[in-house]
C-alpha cells in the first residue's frame, strides 16, 4: 500500500484520504499558487497505525524519498547545518476539526542547524525565535512536557528584559530562553531529540496519536462525525517558510468575505515577525488585513487576487493561512470558512446573484440551524445599561449567563442546569468541553480568526472575542473592569451581534432580519416540492407565521379557545348541562365568541388554507382537579353547610375521569357522544367563513376531525353533524362557501386502513405526537421523566423519537399509510401537523421515506423558516438535484 503523496501528484478531490488540509494544500499547487511544496501521509497509515499501534512497516522509507524531493525542489537539505531544510508536521482530517489536533512547527531544529537557518534567513535572532518556538512544541506535543512549564520561562525571560510581546525580546534573551527550555526537557524527560529524522518520526506518531485525544475525541462525538464521514488523520509534511524573518515577514490568517456579516470584503487578521499559532491563540493583538494594503500594497493585490480565485474554485467563502517570507506571499492552507448565520446566508444569495453558485447550490449551502439561529435574540439597545466593556461580535447571539473561568467548571455547572458563559484569557482547543456546556464564550484576547471565534461560529454559539479592557484572575475566580470586579457565579450578558458585554440580566427584543433571510427562503421555496404551513392557534400565531411564510395553517387547534377568558366557567356548565336543551342552550352563548375568533384567524390567513381541528381533548381536563374538588367538598361538609354545586361537579369529574385518558374518550369518539360540542364548533366555523365571503374575502376552511380509527367514525359525524350543520348555516344565512373535510391521522389503525379513511376526505394530516405515542406504546407525558434519558444513554434509542421522527418505525408505518391512501385517491392532500413538522431531521428523514407523497409540513410559527430551508435541501435529495459538496 502506498502511504506517501507529493503535492503535485496527489487528487485533491480525494479528501478522504489525504485530509481536508492536505487536500486544500495539493488543490493550490495545481492551481499555480504558491504553496510550500511537501507531501501527504494518508488517513490510510493512520488507520494502519491504530490497528498494529505502531507507524506502518515501510512508512518512514516512503517518507525520506519524499523529503528528498522536498529537498530537490526548495534547494535546502534536511538536517544540513549550513543550509537545513525546515518543515511543519501537521495533522488533517477529511473534515475540519479546528484546533482539535496537534502540529508541530520549525522540525529540524537543533543546535547546528540553526546556525544555518540564521544564515538562509539572514537573522541569528529569527533563528533563535523559530528555535526556542519549536522546543515548545515539540516538548508538549511529542513529549508530553506541560505547556506550563514553558510559559513560566517565557514570561520570566519577558520580565528579566522588561518586554510585553514576544519578538521583543532580544538576542541574549533567546538564548537563555533556549538553555531553560532544554533543562526543562532534561529535568522532565532526561533527554534532547536532536537528530531531525528521529524528530521527524516521533513527531508523525505524535500527531497520530492526536487523532484520539480527548479533546478530538469529543469534538467528533458533540459534532457527530462518525468514520464514514471522517475515519483518522493524514499528516502533511511542508517545507517551512517563515513569518519571523524580518519585519516584513507576517503570518495572517483571512476570510475572502465576512465571516459575521457576509459583506463582500477580505476580513482577517495578520501579525508582523509572527509565526502561525500566533494569530489563531490570541496571545498578540494582530493588525486587521486591511492595514497590509499599506504596508505590503503589492503582497496585499496578490493575496485579494489568488483567495478570490480559491473561492470561485471552491464555491465557497474561503478560510486562508498565509505566511509572508521576506515580503514573498506564501499560501499554507485553504478550507471552507466557518460563518455566522447572518454571513452564510447573506453570502449565498450575493455568491447566487454574481454567478459563483447556482441556485441549487446556493439553497444546500445554507444549515437550517442557520436560519434558527437569525431568529436569536437582540439585546434591547433602547433599554440596555453601558456596557461593561466591548470586544468583537465573533458569532450572533445574545445571551445571559453566569461567569465561570474554567471549561470543567462549565461543564459541572451545565449539568447542574446553570446557564453559564465561559470566561477565558484565550480559549485552547482542550477547552472545547466547555465551549458545548457554556450557553456564551467571553475572552479578553484574540481576533475574529482566533481559536475562539472560529469554533463559537462552528458550533452556532454567541460569542464575544478581545474584550482587552477586562483582566481574567483565575487564581481569585473573578475578572475586572476599571474599577468592577465581577466573581465565578454572577450574571452577565454578551452579545454578539455588537461585541458588547454587560454586567447582570440584559432584556432582549426580538432580531431585525436583513433583506436576504427572506429572499434566500424564497429561493429555497422555489426548488421545493413541499409547502410549509403552521400550527397557529391564535391571531398572534397565524400573523408571525405568515411573515415567515407559511402557506396555511396545517393545525389550529381549538380547545385553546374554550379556556380563554370568560370562556371556561361557560364551557364547565356546558359540560355538567343535565339535559340536551341546557346544552344546546349554552353553546348558543358560545358560539358567536368561537366565531369571532375563527374570522381573526381566517382573516389573518385570507387566500391560504386554515386546518381547523375539531375538539380532541377529554372533557375532565375542563373541569376543576379530582383532588381538589374532593377538599372543597370535604370542607364544606365539615362546617356543616354542603355545596351542592360543588358535589354536582365531584360527581361529574368522578364519571368523566379515565384510566388512560389519553387513549379514551375524546377526539372522534367524543364528538360521537357529544355532537353538539362538534355542531357548535362546525357552525361557528362556518359562520366565519360566510361573513368574511360576504366581505369579499377569500376564505379557505378546512375541517379536520382528529383520533379516527374506523372509517366508519368519519361517516358517522361527517353525515350527522358536519352535512346537516352546514346546510342549517348556509341557509340562515343565505350564503355557502366551499369548505373541506378532513382527518388527523394519529392512530395505528387508521394508518393501516388509510385507503378506507382515504376515500371519505378531502385531505389527511398526520399527528406524529400521538401516532409516536401509539406505535410506541409510550406516553409521552411520562417518558421523558421516567426512562427515556436511560435508553439514550445506554442507545437502546438513537434518538428522542418525540423530537426527531422514528425512522424505523413511525416513518415506515407513515410510508405505508401514503401509498395506501394514494393508491385509493391519488390527488388526496397529505400532510403532517404533528411537532416533527418542525424539526428538520425529521423532515429529512421522512422525505426521504415517502418523497412526493407528502404536501406539506406544518410547524410552529417560529420554526417555519428552518422548516422551509429543511424542505427545500430533502426535496433536491429526493429528486436528485442535489449538488456535490465538498466540505475540506
């Protein structure tokens, strides 16, 4: 097996194999650019190497024929003390993994080469810089010796010579800096590494070994990146150059638009006499890209041209190293940017419009947590206090928390139930722990590059990145502000949207949404082969859920209408009515308030469907408490003056009480027993629709009649309750609109009998709630507290099947119902109301299942715009149109 590629002779589109770093870094050469040369270990010897626990047989052979080729194209020799090659180790997986694992930087270092290395680059103290840099590394990465240990002698070299920032410090300093950093290694491992072929070696396990480290470990699990999708590491082997050889060298790192905003314009950040970890850890103030255009005019015009020239090629906004030698510009790496929200979808609809993308491509690019994420929170700047201190809106969001400083005291918060906000200098990628358990990351250093920054923006969590006017105490648990001190435990709020930090609880309005968001959800409309309408229940609903553009309503549920103000005591005395005439009588006094009601909510929605379910719930949850009633009447008895009234209604809560409400009286079946609750309704419904037509409005009623589970049920109400009513209304009135008939298909039954059921509606929605609840015999009042975390922890379940669809079984039964109902009906309208509507996971899944077969998905008002994305990206699925993605 073949372990070893040059750049120039590997496929860059197997990323796989060669990693998405390596993939980026082949991609480039081919493309002209000028790129360091080098060669790729693949993931193949990577796996290789998990399986025997040892680097492949014939490995490091592979690796000194490339490095001679290395040798033969930069003109250098590895190991050569008068003119040594240099190279960087760096790890890569097929997806990127920001900062998850370990690279090493200046290999070949020793005390003999560097001699020769201050030669090439012309400066002892450069040379010195890249040495002491990669004792570091190297120790901590490959050897295991705590970073801790170097920063102390860093820091204490700084404060013996009085310097802030690193390149300050002088010849002399270095030196002793380096004779520190190798007592360091000999009084914690015994022994110096100087031979760079055995550097080379240990350092390509090392990064190996980094594939399994705890922090990438969990990256993959919080991420959900399974080997099919990334299995181990390549490792590329590049040529060095350096940023720290004189003060025209910089190392920068920039995205080819703007990374929070969208706006089309090079955005990052570059250090002067800096090498590459230097930007991304924060530990200098690096200069904003824009500033390079003054000082290196011509370095800058060939940076703009090749990074557009890598977006095009990509399709995708561009996160690019670079490395200045010199004032000669070189490329070290190209991956797809790690956007906000507000970017990603700002630069699909500008990238669609320019040409760059097609439309389908525009519409897979975006996440529907995306979209979700728009929705966020702003803080309410009207009403907001001075803010504490400003740093960089690095990823949106508002969001209070509770400080803490450290990412494990993140974690034990979070699961205590605090929402805290990981408070940190810079963030390390060991930090990412805390980053998925705090609700917000604060640091005081670093830039929208930073480690910080990129991986807030990755994983959609609100961000604000060099606030420098606060210190971090770690020792006191506190950070400061001028004269504030704020300690672990008290609240804060940041937002990331503006770079604004506060101290305590700040009020939030709801966002401004820019001009793409819904342009873009119209483009995704327009591949879509599903309508995305609404559960809205009220007026306010309907509203919010047509601004995000719903198409209908799919599920107005009614019996909210009967607990409103003024309503309920009504209904109970509807409800304990002894005599049908008593009933009827009441529900006349019901009636015209159920009906202004359903003409606020048609009106809301005129010219788009409005499915309204008749009532579904058991009658006793109308009624006061079992318990409760009981007391009071206990306790009239005992002062010896009994409430009749009160005994009246015990007596009726007694009869109506179930074992298994759930599955007892109500629905269809109480619309049976008691038509006159269904006939109010009916008519009330249809009263609103005629006084709207009357008005000249376009009204679209649909009736739907829920918990069927015999054919037979729907014939009985639709013919004497629904026809009848009708016919009543129409003539009183003098007027009849046109109105459908329908059912919510939630019972196990009605989906194995959905061709009957078929052949008596107009159209049929299912309730995947109750139909969960029903195939799993689960109730979802009790699971969730009883046993449900229980069977994910231990992956009897993959998933809540309450939250996402069930794909094995739920999904499969639905599948079935379709094809029976369609093959009865072909034109039948079929859709789904239940919460999974909502859910893009469980629209992929059951796209995927019934393709063309479903409608429409109805969603709560705020979850309609991911819901439309989520359609948009399973119908191009579905129907083959989907574009290739590549994702290094």
């Amino acid at each position: 097996m073949k372990y070893t590629y040059m750049f120039d002779e590997a496929n860059p589109d197997d990323v796989k194999l060669l990693g998405g770093k390596a993939s980026g870094l082949v991609m480039m050469t081919k493309l002209g650019l000028p790129v360091p040369y080098g060669l790729v270990i693949t993931t193949q010897a990577c796996k290789k190497y998990y399986r025997d626990n040892k680097l492949p047989d014939g490995l490091m052979e592979e690796v000194r024929t490339g490095m001679h080729r290395i040798e033969e194209k930069m003109g250098r020799r590895f190991g050569d003390p008068a003119n040594p090659l240099l190279v960087s180790v760096r790890s890569g997986a097929a997806v990127s993994m920001p900062g998850m694992m370990d690279t090493v930087l200046n290999l070949g270092l020793n005390d003999e080469t560097v001699k020769g290395l201050a030669k090439y680059i012309n400066s002892e103290h450069a040379a010195l810089d890249a040495y002491r840099r990669f004792l570091s590394m190297f120790g901590k990465i490959v050897l295991g010796i705590k970073e801790e240990r170097f920063n102390e002698s860093l820091n204490k070299i700084k404060a013996k010579y009085g310097v802030k920032e690193d390149p300050e410090i002088p010849v002399e300093g270095l030196k002793e800096l380096i004779e520190e950093y190798k007592a360091i290694y000999k009084a914690d491992v015994g022994y110096l590494v100087e031979d760079p072929w055995k550097q080379l070696e240990l350092a390509i396990d090392a990064v190996f070994k980094s594939w399994n480290s705890p922090r990438a470990k969990f990256y993959r699990e919080a991420n959900r990146i399974t080997p099919d999708i990334a299995d181990c590491t390549a490792v590329a082997i590049v040529s060095m150059v350096f940023g720290n050889a004189d003060w025209r060298s910089a190392t920068g790192v920039l995205f080819t638009r703007n990374p929070s905003t969208g706006e089309n314009e090079l955005y990052g950040e570059y250090l002067p006499y800096a090498q590459g970890e230097d930007v991304v850890a924060g530990i200098r103030t690096p200069r904003p890209i824009s500033k390079l255009k003054e000082d290196m005019p011509e370095v800058y015009d060939e940076l703009y041209k090749y990074s557009k020239m890598l977006e095009r090629h990509k399709k995708e906004v561009q996160d690019v190293e670079f490395t200045i030698e010199k004032g000669k510009l070189w490329f070290l790496q190209t991956r797809n940017a790690k956007m906000g929200p507000i970017a990603m979808v700002k630069t699909s609809m500008d990238m669609y419009k320019e040409g760059v993308l097609t439309r389908e491509e525009a519409v897979m690019r975006v996440k529907p947590d995306h979209i979700t994420q728009m929705l966020y929170p702003r803080i309410d700047e009207a009403n907001a206090p001075k803010p504490l201190a400003k740093g960089l809106p690095s990823s949106p969001g508002a969001v209070s928390g509770r400080i803490v400083f450290d990412p494990d005291s993140a974690v034990e918060w979070a699961r205590k139930g605090e929402k805290v906000i990981l408070a940190r200098e810079e963030t390390k990628p060991d930090d990412v722990h805390g980053f998925y358990a705090a609700v917000g990351i604060l640091t005081s250093r670093g830039g929208m590059t930073s480690h910080a920054a990129v991986v807030a923006r990755a994983i959609g969590k609100p961000a604000v990145v060099g606030a420098e006017e606060i210190r971090m105490d770690y020792s006191r648990k506190e950070m400061r502000v001028g004269d504030s001190v704020l300690r672990e435990g008290d609240w804060i709020t940041i937002d990331g949207f503006s770079g604004n930090v506060y101290a305590g609880k700040v009020g939030t309005v709801e966002p401004k949404l820019p001009r793409e968001f819904f342009e873009f959800l119209d483009l995704a409309d327009s591949v879509s082969i599903y309508g995305i309408r609404a559960n809205a229940d009220t007026p306010e609903d309907a509203s919010i859920a047509r601004k995000f553009g719903a198409r209908g309503i799919g599920l107005l549920r009614t019996e909210r209408m009967f607990r409103a103000p003024g309503r309920l005591e009504l209904f109970r005395r509807i409800i304990l009515a002894e005599s049908e005439e008593e009933r009827k009588s009441l529900l006349d006094e019901l009636i015209p308030m159920l009906r202004q009601d359903f003409m606020e909510i048609l009106g809301v929605m005129e010219g788009l469907p409005v499915t309204i379910r008749l009532f579904d719930p058991p009658l006793h949850e109308f009624l006061p408490s079992l318990d409760e009633l009981i007391s009071e009447v206990e306790r009239a008895r005992a002062r010896g003056a009994p409430d009749k009234e009160k005994e009246r209604m015990l007596a009726r809560v007694r009869a109506l009480m179930e074992a298994n409400p759930m599955m007892g009286h109500r629905g269809v079946r109480l619309g049976i027993t008691f038509p006159d609750i269904y006939r109010a309704q009916v008519r009330a419904i249809l009263e609103a629709g005629v006084e709207l037509a009357k008005m000249g409005r376009d009204v679209r009623v649909q009736i739907m009649i829920p918990q069927v589970a015999e054919a037979k049920e729907l014939d009985y109400v639709v013919s004497n309750v629904v026809k009848p009513t009708a016919e009543e209304t129409f003539k009183a009135s003098g007027r009849s609109i046109e109105f459908k008939v329908g059912t919510m298909m939630e019972t196990v039954r009605a989906c194995l009998t959905a061709d009957e059921v078929a052949r008596r509606v107009d159209f049929m929605s299912f309730g995947t709630n109750d139909l969960t609840q029903a195939v799993f015999s689960f109730s979802r009042d009790d699971v969730e507290n009883k046993f449900m975390s229980k069977y994910l922890e231990l992956g009897l379940l993959p998933y809540d099947p309450f939250t996402t669809i069930d794909a094995g079984g739920v999904a499969k039964l639905m599948k079935m119902a379709i094809e029976l109902a369609r093959n009865a009906k072909k034109d039948i309208e079929i859709g789904i109301c239940g919460e999974h509507g909502g859910d893009p996971k469980s629209i992929e899944i059951l796209g995927s299942a019934v393709g063309d077969g479903l409608n429409y998905f109805s969603a709560s008002p705020y979850r309609v715009p991911a819901a439309r994305l989520a359609a948009a990206q399973i119908s191009l699925k579905v129907t083959g149109r989907a574009p290739k993605k590549h994702e290094y």
